[in-house]
C-alpha cells in the first residue's frame, strides 16, 4: 500500500492525471491519514524507521509538491555539458548526504530519518525536471531534505535536475570523480567528522570532499596530491579567477589531499603513483570569519597510517602546523595577487 500510495496516487496529483482541486484534495487527505494512522501505531524517532516508514516519508515528497510545479519546463538542453555541469553540483552540495554514487550511502544519508533517498530509484526518476526543481529550490519538510533557493541559483538547479536524470544511463560508476583513497579500512572506525582546530576549521565542514571535481595533481618531493574543489570553487575557476582579478567567492573550497609517493614498478614506465595517505589540507572563503588572514581560513589534519586516524596538525609536524585557522596563512601570502591561492584550474 504505501508504495502504491507514492507511485500512483501520488504521480497523479503531481502528474496532472485529472480529477481537478476537489479530487486533488481528497487524494492529499488520504494520504495524510494514511501517514497519521502509521504514525499512531509507533513510528518513533528514536529507532530505525522500516520500510513501510520510509515510504510513507517519500510519498510525503509526493504530497509535497504543488501542481504549479509540474507545468514548468527545463529551460536547459539535455547536453552532454549540461549534465556535466550538474555533477559538478551534486557532488559540491549534495553527495554528503546522497553519497558520491547518488544512492543515499553514506554515514550521513544513512542516520537520516527517514534516510537519504536513492537518487537512482524508480520513485525519485518518476520525478519530472520540474518536481525535482521544486524539491531542491524548496526543501521537503520533516525530512532531512532542506531547502537550497538560498545557496544554489535556478539555473544550477535545472542543471541538477538534468544529472540526477542521467544517472541510470550513466550508471553509479560514473557518478563520483573522485580519485581512489589509499588509507587502510581501519580509518572508517573513526568519525573523522568529530575533528576540530581550535579557533579554526572543523573537519565536518567540508563532509563530502572525497568526490570534489579535481583541479589538479601535483608532485612535490616524496609526495604525491590531489587538489579538490567544491562547486562553487569550480565555478570561480570556469568564470577566470582569479585570473580576471576578482577574488573567489565567499563558500569556495578546496581540499588537498597528500599520499607518499611511490614507483611502481610493476607498471609501464614506472610511474610515481600515490602510497600511503599522509594529510589532508582544507581551505575556505569566508571574508568575514577570516578577514585576519586574506579571508581564507586554514586547516591541516595528519593521517596515521599505522592508526588508520586523522589528527590535528601540529608544531613537529613538517611543515610545523599551529593551532588556528592562520596555519597556511604565511606562505599563501607569496600569491596574494593570485587571492593567496597557488593551484590553477587544470586544462581537460
């Protein structure tokens, strides 16, 4: 029942299937007291919801989305750079919580209640680019579902829309960019989200890093790294910063991550490849939090390999880390002209 209630009952609202206002409103009533009779019969917050649950929770979605929304129409073509585009979204503002494969596994997806939806499913791919559009724009309330009008623009949105259509053709392969962690399986035992610089960067503010958009590698010594940014540091670098002059926007970031370098030698030409995981950089554009320090604030956690662990960075590391979101600060200052960012948007 609960799954008839999301797919049909609730496509032929959003659908336009007919039935007019009248019809519309005593569809959305049955639902409601469908979902309020499950409710009365123990649907707690403090154990995990079941399945009949969680689609009770979805088709509350379905409930959610006005008719108005099903008339507009995707001003964006269904282009191979469009779609590209809205990867690039995705996996800045919402692979966090949809996991980098856009099927809700992750740890924070899957502690939601009801948990993140797989993106991938036949119930969210029944959404039109407009449904999606408005669900995105305007959240979805009592769910973990909030509303991004404030932090992705329309334009953004539709090319959202545009991905999270493509990805049964494209397959979950395709859905993360992300270059491959070498760190051990035991560095999952730890919630890595719980780190935080004193009077700097928390790790939990970049959740969802390890499937930023690459902006380059580098090879400096005996390491090897990758250096990763979010969608709004992405779309700085495509508009030519900093190239142009202008400064990159409040709520870029990036994420350098360092392996120690090694040869293979069982591969053509013995390349240098990435080891074991030493670190992980972050950076983020913040003027205000940051106006000490070029509006940048800084932060460095060491990787124990032996531990499989991220820690603090610290005055015998090297380089010597201090304790505040300023540890980067000094040698930025060498590409000031450059919005104290060294690394450049790589040709591809």
């Amino acid at each position: 029942m609960p799954e008839l209630i999301g797919e049909s009952v609730g496509r032929s609202w959003i659908g336009g299937w007919g039935g007019g206002d009248r019809s519309v409103a005593l569809k959305r009533k049955l639902v409601l007291g469908v979902m309020l009779g499950a409710m009365l019969q123990g649907c707690t917050a403090g154990k995990p919801p079941s399945q009949g649950e969680t689609s009770l929770a979805d088709a509350a979605k379905d409930v959610a989305i006005p008719l108005e929304a099903g008339k507009m129409k995707n001003p964006l073509p269904e282009t191979s750079e469009v779609v590209s585009q809205g990867q690039e979204i995705f996996l800045g503002s919402c692979a966090q919580c949809h996991g980098a494969d856009a099927r809700g596994d992750s740890d924070l997806g899957r502690n939601m209640t009801p948990p993140a939806m797989d993106l991938t499913s036949a119930h969210v791919q029944h959404w039109s680019d407009a449904e999606l559009f408005w669900i995105v724009q305007n959240g979805v309330r009592l769910t973990g579902m909030p509303a991004w009008k404030s932090s992705i623009s329309e334009n953004d949105t539709w090319k959202l829309a545009r991905y999270i259509h493509s990805l049964p053709r494209v397959g979950a392969a395709s859905a993360s960019a992300t270059v491959p962690s070498q760190a051990p399986a035991a560095a999952s035992a730890q919630d890595k989200y719980t780190l935080k610089v004193p009077n700097g960067l928390a790790f939990a503010e970049f959740r969802g890093y390890e499937g930023w958009p690459v902006i380059a590698i580098s090879h400096n010594g005996g390491a090897v790294a990758a250096i990763l940014g979010n969608a709004e540091m992405i779309n700085a670098y495509k508009a030519g910063i900093p190239g142009n002059g202008k400064p990159f926007p409040d709520g870029a970031k990036m994420a350098k991550v360092h392996w120690v370098a090694k040869v293979d030698a069982g591969e053509p030409g013995a390349p240098t490849v990435p080891g074991v995981q030493h670190d992980v950089d972050f950076m983020v554009k913040d003027s205000k939090r940051f106006a000490d320090s070029g509006g940048w604030g800084y932060g460095v956690f060491e990787f124990d390999a032996a531990a499989g662990k991220f820690r603090l960075g610290n005055l015998g590391d090297k380089p010597p880390q201090g304790s505040d979101a300023k540890c980067g600060f000094a040698c930025h200052t060498a590409v000031k002209t450059k919005d104290y960012v060294f690394t450049a948007y790589g040709q591809r």
